[in-house]
C-alpha cells in the first residue's frame, strides 16, 4: 500500500494545479491524504457505471478527469445524480483526485499527447503559461511537408481509435500548421489564427463556433469530447502504474462515449 499524500504529490508533479484555469476545482477533492491506498482506477467522468466500477472492484482511490464536484454543493442528496456518487463513494471510503485542466496543459499532457499522436512537430502551447511559457493551453505544431484536411482525420481517427469524426471546411485544404484543444476548445480559433495554424482540431464545438470557422477561413475538425480525453487516462493510470509499481492500477473498462451512432 501507499500513502494517498504520495500518490497525490506525484499527480500534482504531472499536473501541476498551478496550471489549471481559474474556475476549475483540481487536487484532492475528497479523501485523506493518510490513508493508505492499494487500487487505483482513472476514468474521464464519475457516471452510474464508473462509480460501480470502482466499488465492484474495490478502488481505494479514482482519479476521474472531469471534477466531481465541479461547483459547489449546498446538499448532498440522492435527489441529484452528482449526490448520488458521491454519496456511494465515499460510503465505500473511495477517495477522489481530479486534474482536469492542469492535465490538460501540462508538459505530458492531453494536449502534449494528442499533439504528438497525430505526428506533428515542432510543438509548442497555443496559450503559453504566464510563468512557464513551455507550458499552456492547448497545443500547436506543425505537419511535416504539409498534409490535406482529410488525411489528418485520417490519422486523429486511427490515434483516437474511432470510426469518424465531424468537419468544418475544405478537405481537401492543404495543413501546414495544426493546433489541438482537447474536450470543448474551439474558443482556441483566434489563439490558432495567431500562431498561423489554418486547422484547429478539437473534441465539439457549437453551431455558431462553426459559422465562425467557416466566416474566419479555419478548418476544423471534431473528434468528440470524450475521444479527444478518454485515451489519456490510459496514459495516466500507465504513468502511475510505472511509479507505483506495488499498486494495483486501471483505466476504468466500463466508460464508454454517451453519444453514439444509430
């Protein structure tokens, strides 16, 4: 077993919360950093089927990307799907850490990852870190000897390992420069226009953010929420795995994208 305190310092190494937006709740967000933990489950969101995964198998501690509470709780109730975990959590004396925009940014972390994962270079932050400027939000780099929009879907597809993606603009458009947000980023396009990226790739975007892709002449591509992030929790249950190699540790088996094709 380990301390959870241990676990926690080294998240935050990964992720430091220095780096998280200002609206955001990141850290340890229930638990005892005393406490000694044995099984440890990452997922994106704490769901029905998440939080009975972690109690079915035991989980001392759940790193869960998307923070759960994200806003404060007056109550605690079962009237209320968030109550509900938590309630069910911490009656199985689960622990909770989230890292959510502070994995984001970090040097390893989704927005690095993705980068890398479709093969650009050059990487830099698209929003530099005020006091680290080799850190930041979202991710810019570029594609080496140019590729058409439509063969870098091609290769977010087999990176994220999904069967399609949406677009906005001209596939057959010629990408030099590429920037990536991972989840819900297209508020990047004007940070990606200005690094002279003419693709921004990101998980959604609104109907009106696409109006104004098309209206500021840059591509967009949309992998899904959940795509663009679920695969970096494997990634991070491997990194603590790699540190904490007397725990048991898994990226949660039952997660799945709510939005599906019919």
């Amino acid at each position: 077993m380990v301390r959870l305190g241990l676990i926690c310092e080294y998240l935050e190494s990964l992720a430091p919360a220095r780096l998280s937006a200002e609206w955001d709740n990141v850290g340890l967000l229930a638990g005892d950093y005393d406490a000694e933990v044995q099984r440890v489950m990452t997922c994106l969101t704490m769901t029905a089927d998440t939080v009975a995964e972690a109690i079915e198998r035991q989980a001392d501690l759940v790193v869960v990307h998307h923070p759960l509470p994200f806003k404060p709780l007056v109550r605690i109730t079962t009237d209320s799907p968030e109550g509900r975990y938590l309630l069910d959590l911490l009656g199985a004396q689960i622990h909770l850490f989230s890292p959510h925009t502070a994995w984001d940014s970090a040097a390893g972390g989704i927005n690095q990852k993705l980068a890398e994962g479709i093969g650009l270079s050059n990487i830099a932050p698209l929003v530099p870190n005020e006091g680290d400027p080799d850190v930041g939000e979202g991710r810019w780099g570029e594609v080496s000897g140019g590729a058409q929009v439509a063969e870098i879907a091609k290769r977010v597809k087999e990176f994220l390992r999904v069967p399609q993606i949406r677009a906005v603009g001209n596939p057959e458009r010629k990408i030099e420069r590429l920037a990536v947000g991972c989840g819900s980023a297209a508020t990047f396009m004007a940070a990606a226009k200005d690094c002279g990226c003419e693709l921004l790739l990101t998980g959604e975007a609104t109907f009106h953010h696409c109006l104004a892709a098309e209206a500021t002449g840059i591509e967009l591509l949309l992998a899904g929420h959940f795509a663009s992030e679920q695969f970096a929790m494997q990634a991070l249950a491997d990194a603590l795995a790699d540190r904490f190699t007397e725990l048991d540790i898994w990226c949660s088996e039952t997660e799945r994208d709510p939005i599906q094709p019919i």
